[in-house]
C-alpha cells in the first residue's frame, strides 16, 4: 500500500477463496490485479466460478477467503455505498438491469440512489447517454427498445455513476453482428477500466489486449489474449473452442 | 414488443386538462367522486348537472364523446346487477309495462347507475388525460405508501416482459402439438402458471441484484418531483368544488 495513487490498480483481488452456504466450492484462491484503464477478458468454462468472482467485486457475496480492493479501497461493508459506485456491473440480460419506466430514469437511478439532484442529475444523465449514443431514447420506457440498445442503456446505468471499473457480464450475447460492434466501438470510445466476462473469444481479443483463464476455480492462465487463444494446449485443457474458421494468428491487433 | 398496456389508455394531446400536474388531478376525481356518492339519491336533477361537468370537462381535455361513451362499457357487469335489483327487492311495489317492480330496489339501481356511470366516467376522464407514469408520480406526490408506488411502477415495468414470456411459452407448447381444449388439459396450463411464477420470481431476484449494484438501500430515490402551482391546484378544484356546490343544493332543497 505504498504505491502512488497513480499506480494503484483499478482492481486487486489476492487469494480469493468462496463456498455457497450450500457446500458447493466456487472460488480456490484467486489472484487478479487489473490497472487502471486497462481492458481485461475473464475467459473460462460455464461453471468456472466466473459469476462467483464478478459478484464479490462489489461485495454482494463476501464472508469467503482473502481480499478485494478497488482503486485501493477494500471492499468491506462499511465502504458498501461507495465500493458500488466504483464498480460498475452491466448484467447479461438487460431486462433485469433495466428496471424503471423509462430510460431517463433508469439511467439517474445510481446517481440519485447516491443522493445527486436537479441539473447536475439531468447533466450526468445526459453525458451517459451521449456516450452510448442513446440520448434521443431518453423518455422511451425500455422494453419498446431493441435488445441492442436496451445492452447499450445498461451500460449507460452504469456509466452514469462515474464508474473505477466496468464489469461487463457476456456483453455481446444475443446481439446481432451490427449491434455486436456498435458496442464495440462504444467500449473502445470509454476512458475507463474493462473487466469483460465472455466466451465470445473473437470480441474478447477485437477488445481486451490481456485475457485471464479462470478454471475451476483458480486463474489458469494470464498474458497476452492474441497469444492465450494461439496456445491450442491451453485452450483444449480449459474447454475455450475458437468458432469455426476463425484463426486468432490471422489477425493482427493494435 | 409493440405498445405496452401502458399506453392503451392514454389519449396523449396538449388540452389544459392534460397540461395539469397529475396530483392535482387525482385529487380532483378522488374529491368529485366522494361529493357524487354522498349526494341524496332523491335528487335527480343533480346527477344530471354532475353529467353535465364531466361533459365539460371532457370537452375542455378534447375527449370525443365517442371516446368517452366506448369507455363507460367497462361498467357493464355492475349494470347488470343493478337492473337485477328491481326484481329482487322487498317492499312496495309498482307496475311498470306489466311487471311488478319494487319501488325502493329501483331507487336502488337508479343510486348504483348513476353514481357508478358518474366515477367510472371521471376515472375514465383521467386515464385518458394522464400517462401511467404520470398517475404514478401524483400519487407518490400524494405521499401514498412508497411500497405500493414501487410495486405499482414494476408491474408497469415487467408486465409486457412477463407477458411476452407467458406467449413464448404457449408456442413452445403449441409448437409441440398441444392444444388446451377442455378440462383435462388445465393441469398443464396449472403448471405452465406454476413455472411462470417460478421464472417470475427468479427475475425478481436478479432486478433485486442489480438494483443493489447499483446503490439501491431499500428505498427508491425521487428522481421526477411532481410540482403544482396554487394557480394549478385552484384550476384542478374547479371540478370538485363546482360539484360541492350541487350536492349541498341537493341536500337542502
């Protein structure tokens, strides 16, 4: 904890270990350091403990083994209010994350939640919109959207609250290919950390320079996502399958 | 998708009616609507000019007479069981196109159509003028349980999303070659209903998830305050207070 601010990772999680109440072990011990403006893919089997590790990010599970930090605040129930803020987590179905009448609200809930009013509200509402291109769709109630753009409105919710990190659950599930890159290019557009969970592994290397491997409860692998896919061994050993045709050697990434 | 019940109701336009804040339009119909009941039934010709406001005002809000008249069928099933009373009631009677009628069950009927006709017409008046959302605001405005506003704004939130999930499942079932055309078939509808719960409050779950994700701590932050002006809330009170005056003209004449 002598690191500069600077220099604090947007994410810090050192031997993480979790059991349900029911017995079942999810999590063994894991370690995951994210920096800050970084853009990471959590890649892994169904099953792996994926679900398990983005809920602890903001504490909705805890009362396991080790320690989560966000932008060097420890994620403890007494910094409960603040640790949500900072961490911003897009769920895969938009119509759970979507829960108001309409758009505009939805999009000042976590704002307002936090007690911001008035013009700075509209403001932040506003900007967040911008930033997914949504901002003509504000006083429309939800579900008269298309699945992309309710995606796009979740993601402003969570844009709207200023987040550290944004945690994004299968982001490009049941999206069609031109919403599927619209999207790409809006997370591309953002100023801040990326913590993506897929098993889309084309848009995991289009978008995260660095992937890690979770398996069975552990982090498997982390390096590099161009060279992670390449390694055939890796990929077979951890059930990951590339789509048909698809050769992540053919593709050259920024 | 398509338009959700949500607006089913709502005729949207740019009237004065519309204009008012939907506080001050709850607490208009709720006033109008508590001077109807308690008017003497004796008093006929009160119901009429009761009428001839909501006429008034239906005019002012730019609501076709059409409109308003298709909306009042809604009524019928209580209609119904006031034609009943007539028939069924005790004591003095009068012949009326070769039928014996009792004198205090039309007196009765009369009492539950008329004063029926006359709420359902001012609700009417008021779905019509004022968005679901609207409603909602006004009556967290007026300071109704939070709990019952909340639970209301998700049933306009989810119902098309649980309704489009019942329809899936209907196909689903159709899809595979069953039809529900008698008794013996509503223990699989009795599931289908079991299972859409089950779905239902499994969603629930997942909303609480994120709701709490995002700083949610047990109560919904205002985000929209409804405000009225004095001049609002006076123009609103035309309507009841008009009313007022009719019923009190009714007592003592």
């Amino acid at each position: 904890m002598t690191a500069t601010p600077a220099l604090t990772p947007s994410l810090e999680v050192a031997g993480l270990a979790y059991a349900y109440p029911d017995g079942h072990q999810a999590l063994y011990g894991v370690d995951l350091s994210v920096g800050r403006g970084e853009r990471v893919a959590l890649l892994g089997p169904n099953g792996a403990g994926k679900t398990t590790l983005v809920l602890h990010l903001n504490g909705i599970l805890a009362g396991g083994v080790g320690s989560v930090a966000v932008a060097g605040l420890p994620v403890e129930k007494r910094n409960l209010a603040e640790i949500r803020r900072r961490v911003g987590i897009v769920f895969q179905d938009p119509d759970d994350q979507l829960f108001m009448p309409t758009v505009r609200e939805d999009v000042a809930f976590g704002p307002a939640a936090a007690g911001m009013r008035g013009a700075e509200l509209e403001e932040r509402v506003g900007a967040a919109l911008d930033q997914v291109g949504m901002a003509d769709f504000a006083d429309r109630p939800p579900h008269h959207l298309s699945f992309g753009q309710r995606r796009r409105v979740a993601v402003a919710t969570v844009l709207a609250m200023r987040p550290e990190i944004l945690v994004l659950d299968e982001p490009s599930s049941n999206l069609d290919p031109a919403s599927r890159r619209e999207l790409a290019d809006i997370l591309r557009s953002l100023d801040v950390t990326v913590l993506m969970v897929t098993h889309d592994l084309p848009y995991a290397l289009e978008l995260c320079p660095r992937s890690v491997i979770l398996s069975e409860g552990v982090i498997a692998a982390d390096g590099r996502t161009q060279d992670l896919l390449c390694d055939e061994k890796l990929m077979r050993a951890h059930r990951l399958e590339l789509p048909f045709g698809f050769d992540p050697r053919s593709v050259s990434v920024a | 998708m398509g338009a959700g019940h949500a607006h089913r109701l709502y005729r949207p336009g740019h009237s004065p009616v519309h204009a008012l804040p939907p506080h001050c339009k709850l607490a208009a119909t709720f006033g109008f609507v508590l001077v109807v009941v308690s008017t003497p039934r004796e008093a006929v010709w009160a119901f009429g000019l009761y009428a001839l406001l909501l006429a008034g005002v239906a005019a002012v809000a730019r609501i076709p007479a059409g409109l308003l008249l298709r909306r009042l069928l809604i009524e019928i099933p209580f209609v119904a069981f006031a034609v009943l009373m007539p028939f069924v009631a005790e004591g003095e009677r009068v012949e009326v196109l070769g039928m014996s009628l009792s004198v205090s069950g039309l007196w009765g009927a009369w009492n539950v159509l008329a004063k029926g006709t006359l709420g359902v017409a001012a609700s009417v008046l008021l779905a019509s003028t004022t968005e679901l959302r609207a409603l909602l605001l006004g009556l967290q405005r007026l300071r109704l349980p939070p709990l019952l506003v909340q639970i209301a704004s998700f049933m306009i939130r989810y119902g098309d999303v649980i309704g489009d999930e019942l329809r899936r499942m209907s196909v689903a079932r159709r899809s595979r070659g069953f039809e529900a055309s008698g008794i013996r078939h509503w223990g699989v509808l009795a599931k289908t209903a079991g299972a859409l719960f089950i779905r239902s409050y499994e969603r629930g779950e997942r909303v609480y998830l994120a709701m709490v994700s995002r700083g949610y701590a047990g109560s919904m932050p205002v985000i929209d305050e409804a405000v009225a002006t004095r001049g609002q809330w006076a123009y609103a009170a035309v309507l009841p207070v008009t009313a007022l005056a009719v019923c009190l003209m009714g007592w003592t004449l």
